[in-house]
C-alpha cells in the first residue's frame, strides 16, 4: 500500500511539474534546451 499511496503522489506532483514546465517553457527558447536536459525534467 505504501508504494501504491507513493505512485498516486507521484502522479500529482508529475502532473504539477509538468504544468510548470509548459509554463515556462512557453516563456524560453525551445532551441536552447537539448533533448538531455527535456530528459532530466
């Protein structure tokens, strides 16, 4: 259960993150950032 309750966790905080980075990202240059660095996000 604690791995299940993890995940869910994960799930939230991934879809926060990624709502952070379309933010951002709508405010940089796509060609300065390599695909490494997308990755590391």
């Amino acid at each position: 259960m604690t791995g299940r309750h993890w995940w869910l966790v994960a799930q939230v905080l991934f879809s926060l993150k990624t709502v952070d980075i379309r933010r951002i990202l709508t405010h940089a240059d796509y060609s300065k950032l390599s695909k490494k660095q997308l990755q590391d996000l």
